[in-house]
C-alpha cells in the first residue's frame, strides 16, 4: 500500500487544520488539498501497489492540455495544495511541465517517487521550483528488505536517485511501508534515511488492498500499538537526527469538524476520474463521478450528483457527531446509512419490507432462553465466546461468568445497536431503572436518561439511537412500544409468565449478580459480524472454545427445504464445530419444547427427540424450566470438539 501522508516536518503546525486530525492527509486551515495520479505507469513492480499500477502507457490518461486546464480550475475553486503521485510521475515526459504549471497556479507542491528516474539535472530542476518536499518509497535499511516487496533490481536506482536530490538539499520525506520482513527494524531504516539525507521517514502499514488483494503472506502481524511503539523507540533514538513518525492508532472521533472529501481534499486517478478521497476510488466508487475531466469541468463534477451524494452523507454524520475518517470507520458509515434509510418514511413499513429474518428485522428486548438454566453447565473462564448477538444477554452473562473475549453475530443489523445500548446503560444504571428503562412503561427509554449516557455509546450505536429516538420527538415510551421491538414475550409485570425473561436471566437477577456484571463488563468490547448463519463459519477468523447458536435450530424449516434438520446439521453445525478450539463446545441448538405455543402442532421438527437424534446423532441434551412457558420445559443441544 502506498504511505498515507503526514505533516511534512517543514510545514508549520499553524498552516493545517487540527479540527481535522484525524485524516491522514494535511488538510491546510485555508483552502483544500489534492492528491493526484497523474499516471498509472510505473517502472517498479511493487507487490503492495495500491493502484497496481501497470509499465504500459495508459491510453486514458489526461493529456498535457487537459492537465493544465485543471490545474486552473483547482486553483479557481479554491485549491491551494496538490501532491502529485502515480505510478511514477517521472515516466511523463510533462511531468516538470506539470510541476512548473502547479507552481505558477499558486498551488503549494510536492511529489511522491520511487526516484528511480532522478538524474542530477533533474533534482536541480526540482530544487529550483521550492516544492514543500519529495516523497521517496523506500522499504528498508538493506537491499534485501527493500526488493521483497519493490522486486528485484530496484535498491540502487532508488538510492541513486534519493542521493541526488538529497545533494541538490530539496527537502526529503522516506516513506517505509512496514511489512514481515523489516518491522524488528525500523530503527536501523530511521538511520540509514538519516545517513542518505532525508528530513523525515513516515512508517506506514502494508495492507492487502490493491494489487495484493486477498494476499496477507507479508503483512505484519504486530498490533497497532505494538507498531506505534516501534516508531516510538525508534523516534527516540534518532531524536536530532532525522523526524521519526507513523500512523496506526485505531480510529477515533475527531475535533469539531467533519470530512473534507469532496470539499476541501480531492482524489484525482490517472484517468481523470474526480473522488472525494483516494479511499472511495478503492472502496466505495459509487461516490466517485460517473463524468472525467475529459468531457467534464472540475466544477461540474464538484456539483455533481455522486460527490453531492458524499456531502450529503458526511453531513448526516457530523449532525450526529460522526466527525471520522470515513475509510476508517467504514462499518460505522454503512450502518449509519441503514439508519437513515429505516427512520425515513414509515418506520413500520420499511421494517416490514424484508420479512421476519431480513437483515432489518425487530429486536427482543431480553432473551427468551432460560440463560441461568444452561449456562452453568459451560465453564467460560478465560474462554473465547462467539455468540448469536440477539438482546446481548448472551454476551452479557458471558462476561459476567467469566469470558475473556466474546464476538456476537447476527444478520439482524438492529441487534448491534441494542447490544451496544445494554452494555452502555449496564455501566451507568442500577438493576432497578436499567429493568426499568428496557421494559414497557412510562419510563421506557427515558430521554433524558439517555441524553446523560449517549456518550458512552459507540458512534455508530450513538447515530442509530439518535435517529430513533429523533423519529419520536423524543418520546421514549413510545419507541419502546413501536415495531423496533418484539414484545410477545415481555415481562409486564410479577404476575406475568414471561417475567421468566428476567428471572432466568442470572445478571438481572439479584442486585449482587447485577453488580457482577457490571464489573466484568467495564471496558470490555463486543466484536460484531453481521452474518447469515449459513455463511458464519467461513467468516471466522479464530477459533472459538464456546460457540452458542440460541434457538436457531427452531427455524431449520424456514432455512431449508426436504430434510431440514439434516441440512441444518451439515450446513451449519458442522462447519461452526470444526471452528471450534480442541476441547471447546457448540450449544447448537436451544428447543421450547412445548407445541406450537399457539396450541396446534410443533413448531419445528427439532421439536421430535427421535428426528434430532436421526439428524444430529451423537451429541448432548439437558432439560431445563422453560422461560416463556413456566409449565413446561426447554432443552438445550450439546456437542464438544476432541
């Protein structure tokens, strides 16, 4: 992947915008930034090229005219910076053309180059335009390091070239990307840049986007953190010499500010196609402009629908307080737009659209499953739980019991939200007004009880809430009593059968196993995978020690046709259990063994001990008290790994 860019250690600090810190890229107080491809031709092969690009000339690429035109036109839009990246810029014969005509625009320059093609002319050709600095890739303090991702025959002309432009004193930035084979040296790299001339090197992570696409051979396995504090002991030990910086923190909100993409910072591709940031063109290209600026003014594109449809977007997230990267919160962002679009319009119908299991479908607001029945025969200490998300009940008393990590999957993209809510108003509520605010009533979804909490929440739990409670002018009552939630087995009351809901829930049993949960809780996270049971396994990344499918079991006869419960066995046990960890446990199926409770006939066949056993075979079963039916029973389905 090509370096992402950072302040270059000339500018000063006054000169870019902190309000938006958290992009990558130096987005200037005044004005806006480009980055620009003004070729896809290059002379390296580098396996982790971002654009792959290609040593043939592109038919497609901007000519000389059509390149001077924008220049112009992002200069009369309000454009002050253009770095100017490829492939290899040198391989234009235009390219100190271009350089010159970005300069006499006014534009503040610099160049990304793998300096292959600088000869010492050309370095003081360079030196005479005062560009802010140019970017050299190099990926390592050894021949070896640097040609196992740049290919062979490619460490001497790159040094060939850095040491002319560091003779001709033109302000240097080494860009590593840190890979397997050189992130035990970034130490050693910091120095050999400093010994060649360089002001700066910026350390920044190979991904497997681009040309290695689907390949993780040579990506680093180190944490962000454990990469950051590598940069960090090197920064230390070449303080004075050379500015030692990189980029791996997790995502954070930013300051006051929202995106600049397609406002103030523009991504333009070799084939003159307009993006509001490099991130859209290789992610989300829905948002980059169907037009090229060979048919079409910069202006018009700025006006255009793709880009004003990114506007829109990264408006709808700053009124939330989603002022983020959007290439760094992509998830965040697809969620945000399933909320938009279910609280436009008519909640009920755009709920009812997909049917009962689409992936917008109402949420329980607690587990129907006797969870203090089953739960004690699972030893969850210090285990790794991957649990159906449902009312995040699981994932609660999972905690509370003991697990060290646990992820939820669920295809419903409503249950995320909810799990992340319960989590939040665990953490700040008692048992009493957190019973209280999850059940019908009066006091259900209290305003101003949230209002006080939604800071807790994660952004995008934060936005979907905020628009769900916006779509009822802030009346919690009815939020809660409105098709967003399943209420056919809520407890309303001592009285009520279903109050089982709670009282077989152990966190929410007693005040004491409330303030456990609370505890175990602190500071942990749910990992999320919105799936299709039917797809989870080959999603999995780890193995897991405890697997819990719930009462997915239940619906075998809605998932597959003929031999459900068969199909069952073979399309979703079977791959889930070889996922587990030796001696770890699938509870693959969670029965209400009662008939149907409509009172006319089974629900499931899962419900026939004699078609389980004929479907499942070997495995175990224990009985315990029903939750939703206190006259009866439930049973739970066992199966253990070697």
């Amino acid at each position: 992947m090509k370096p992402r860019e950072f302040a270059a250690p000339v500018a000063p600090v006054s000169e870019f915008d902190p309000d938006v810190s958290f992009c990558l890229f130096r987005i200037p107080k005044q004005g806006g930034r480009v980055i620009w491809e003004v070729t896809n031709t290059c002379n390296y092969g580098c396996r982790y090229c971002i654009f792959s690009s290609t040593p043939r000339q592109q038919k497609d690429e901007l000519d000389s005219a059509k390149v001077f035109d924008t220049i112009t036109a992002l200069r009369d839009n309000g454009f002050t910076h253009v770095k100017i990246t490829g492939g290899e810029p040198f391989t234009r014969p235009d390219i100190m053309d271009i350089l010159r005509a970005c300069r006499t625009a006014g534009l503040k320059t610099d160049i990304s180059t793998n300096a292959s093609m600088i000869s010492r002319e050309t370095a003081a050709e360079l030196a005479a335009l005062d560009l802010e600095m140019v970017h050299v890739s190099i990926d390592g303090s050894t021949k070896e390091m640097h040609e196992a991702v740049r290919g062979k025959r490619t460490w001497e002309p790159t040094l060939d070239g850095l040491r002319h432009l560091a003779a001709a004193n033109i302000r240097l930035r080494a860009g590593c990307v840190v890979y397997m084979g050189n992130e035990n040296d970034l130490t050693a790299i910091a120095s050999f840049c400093a010994d060649e001339g360089c002001d700066q090197v910026i350390f920044s992570r190979m991904e497997p986007v681009g040309r290695m696409r689907g390949r993780e051979e040579l990506v680093s396995t180190l944490s962000n953190a454990e990469m950051q504090e590598r940069v960090t002991q090197a920064a230390q030990a070449m303080a004075g010499r050379i500015r030692v910086s990189g980029s791996f923190a997790e995502p954070t909100a930013g300051g006051c500010a929202a995106c600049p993409g397609g406002e103030r910072f523009l991504f333009i591709d070799h084939k003159g196609r307009v993006s509001p940031c490099t991130w859209v063109a290789e992610r989300k290209p829905e948002y980059r402009a169907a037009k090229t600026l060979h048919d079409c003014s910069l202006s018009d594109i700025l006006c255009g629908k793709e880009n004003q449809h990114f506007r829109g977007l990264v408006t709808g997230l700053r009124d939330a307080g989603l002022n983020r990267c959007p290439m760094r919160a992509v998830p965040d962002v697809e969620e945000a737009k399933r909320a938009q679009k279910l609280f436009s319009g008519d909640l009920d119908a755009n709920l009812s659209a997909g049917g009962k299991f689409s992936p917008i479908s109402p949420v329980y607001a607690f587990a129907t499953e006797n969870i203090g029945g089953y739960f004690p025969n699972i030893d969850f200490r210090d285990k790794a739980v991957l649990t159906v998300a449902s009312s995040g009940d699981h994932a609660i008393n999972a905690f509370a019991a003991g697990a060290a990590e646990v992820t939820c999957f669920d295809l419903d993209h409503l249950s995320r939200p909810m799990v992340e809510l319960k989590l939040a108003m665990l953490q700040a509520l008692e048992l009493e007004n957190y019973c209280r605010f999850f059940l019908q009533g009066p006091e259900a979804f209290d305003f101003e009880v949230y209002k006080d909490l939604r800071k807790r929440l994660p952004l995008a739990a934060r936005y979907f809430w905020d628009r769900a409670y916006d779509y009822f002018n802030g009346d919690g009552a009815a939020l809660r009593a409105s098709s967003l939630f399943r209420d056919r087995h809520d407890p309303r009351d001592a009285a009520d059968l279903s109050a089982n809901a709670l009282k077989n829930n152990p966190y929410l049993t007693f005040v004491e196993t409330f303030a456990g949960a609370q505890a175990a809780c602190r500071g942990r996270h749910v990992r999320f995978i919105q799936s299709d049971v039917t797809m989870l396994a080959e999603k999995l990344t780890a193995p897991y020690d405890i697997i819990l499918l719930s009462n997915l079991s239940d619906y075998a006869h809605k998932m597959f046709e003929g031999d459900c419960l068969t199909e069952y066995q073979k399309q979703i046990v079977e791959p889930l259990a070889k996922r587990l960890a030796p001696g770890g446990m699938i509870a693959f199926g969670y029965v209400y063994d009662v008939l149907d409770l409509h009172g006319s006939k089974a629900r499931s066949p899962v419900n026939d001990p004699a078609a389980r056993r004929q479907a499942f075979g070997d495995h175990i079963e224990i009985e315990i008290p029903s939750t939703i039916d206190a006259g009866n029973h439930d049973t739970v389905l066992f199966r253990r790994s070697a």
